[in-house]
C-alpha cells in the first residue's frame, strides 16, 4: 500500500504551500498574478499614462479644418524630428483659438499618437 502515501501528498499538496501565493512566493510571480487581475477587472486597472510629449515652436503656415489641423513651420526637436513644415493634428478647441491663423508664432507640446503627430497646448506667442 505504499501508493497511498504519495496519493496523499497530491491531495495534500495545495494546503502544504506548494502552491499558495504567500510572502514567500518570488515577487515576480506576485506581480505578474496583481497584473493579470487588473487586466481582467478594468476597475482596478491603473489608469493610463498621458502621451510623452515635445516642446514645440513654430509659424503657422495654413489652417486645414477640414483635416483638424493646422500645417505649421516648426524648428528642431531635438531628438526627435528635424525643423520642418509638417500637417500636425489639433482638436476643435485649438482650430477656434487665435494660434489657428496663419502667421501666428505658437508654441506647443508634440506628441506621437497612434493617429500620427498632435500638437497640444497651443498658444501664441511673440517671435
């Protein structure tokens, strides 16, 4: 009889901490168990990191509304995109402000999203 024993062990096995998520369990496996449940439950999810963006100074060369966006001469990103005249996306609120005219020296804040290049927080400026 020397299968039950071993028998015994398989049953026993969850209560023994084989495989429990205690203090002891690595803390990768802690982590990888607190993300999954954030996945499953969006409630708990941590809520997401605003885009990373670029300072951003230029003219405004064209108002395209139709496009809901303004081409703008921009210089240098640094380490981002050269000085260039580039279609950059805006919401409503920046295509009714005084920056929306051509001409007008804005700065902003350039940000890559999957959609392409916005420019946020547009205000003009004084060249």
């Amino acid at each position: 009889m020397k299968p039950l024993p071993l028998l015994l062990a398989l049953l026993l096995a969850p209560l023994t901490g084989l495989a429990c998520e205690c203090e002891h369990t690595a803390p990768a496996a802690k982590t990888a168990t607190l993300a999954t449940a954030a996945a499953a439950d969006p409630q708990t999810a941590p809520a997401e990191k605003p885009a990373a963006g670029h300072p951003l100074k230029g003219v405004v060369v064209k108002v395209v509304a139709d496009r809901s966006a303004l081409l703008v001469k921009h210089e240098e990103v640094p380490g981002v995109m050269k000085a260039m005249t580039m279609l950059l996306k805006v919401d409503a609120a920046t295509l009714e402000s005084p920056a929306a005219q051509p001409d007008t020296a804005i700065t902003g804040t350039l940000v890559k999203k999957p959609d392409g290049w916005w420019l946020l927080d547009v205000t003009p400026t004084k060249e």
